[in-house]
C-alpha cells in the first residue's frame, strides 16, 4: 500500500513541484492551497504524514496546525513544517510548533524536493 501525503502549500508551482515529487516515489498524494482546504481534506482521507506551509491566505498553518491538533483522529499524524521565513521568526515560531507535535522544521530555499522526500521517509519509516 502506497503511504499517503497531504501537501498544503499555497505556492501552486512548488505545491506541483512536491506532489511531482512524491508520486515519482510512488506516494499517493493529496493536495491544499490553504489551511481550511487542508482540514477539509483530512475528513476525506487521513495521510500518513503532512507537509505543511506556515505562511497561506485565509488561515496559515500553525492555525490549522492548532484546529487539527483539536481532533483526536488528527492529532497523532506527523507534520513537517515548511517556511520561507527568516531564522529570526522561526525561532519564534519553533517552541509553539514542536508543542503542537511537529516532526520537524524545513526552510523551502534550504532543502532540495529529495531531501523533502527523504525527511518523509526517514520518519515514516520507509526504506530508502
């Protein structure tokens, strides 16, 4: 069975990016432009793990990250965290989103798709 992913980035060129990505690495793979798109997309399908952009219109994602974390079906599917911000605001940022859960913190312009793919693996536990 193919793991499941749900990649909510409001940027459509690295939201496709992504999603190209993963399914190259045989992943089934949901997709969200927002926050709210994203909680309605886990009522649909629970993925194994969700990457998710902090900075999106209507709500960002440590707020979406704070209304999934309500619901106890959410609650124990992983979270990686992508930011374009700058280390100032992560630090900021980090203590809240590690006290929510998250698995782990990744600055887009710092980290190549394949390292994206293999930080999923390495916590879903997937065989490289």
């Amino acid at each position: 069975m193919k793991p499941k992913i749900l990649i909510i980035e409001d940027d459509l060129t690295l939201q496709e990016m992504y999603c190209e990505k993963f399914e190259m690495c045989k992943f089934l793979v949901y997709q969200a432009s927002t926050g709210k798109e994203g909680l309605e997309k886990l009522k649909i399908d629970i993925p194994d793990i969700i990457l998710l952009d902090i900075m999106m219109p209507e709500m960002n994602g440590l707020e979406m990250l704070k209304e999934m974390k309500k619901n106890k079906v959410f609650r124990e599917i992983p979270v990686i965290l992508l930011t374009n911000l700058g280390e100032k605001k992560i630090d900021m940022d980090t203590e809240l989103s590690f006290a929510l859960g998250v698995k782990d913190y990744l600055i887009k312009t710092k980290h190549t798709p394949d390292e994206i793919v293999e930080k999923v693996k390495k916590i879903l536990k997937i065989k490289v």
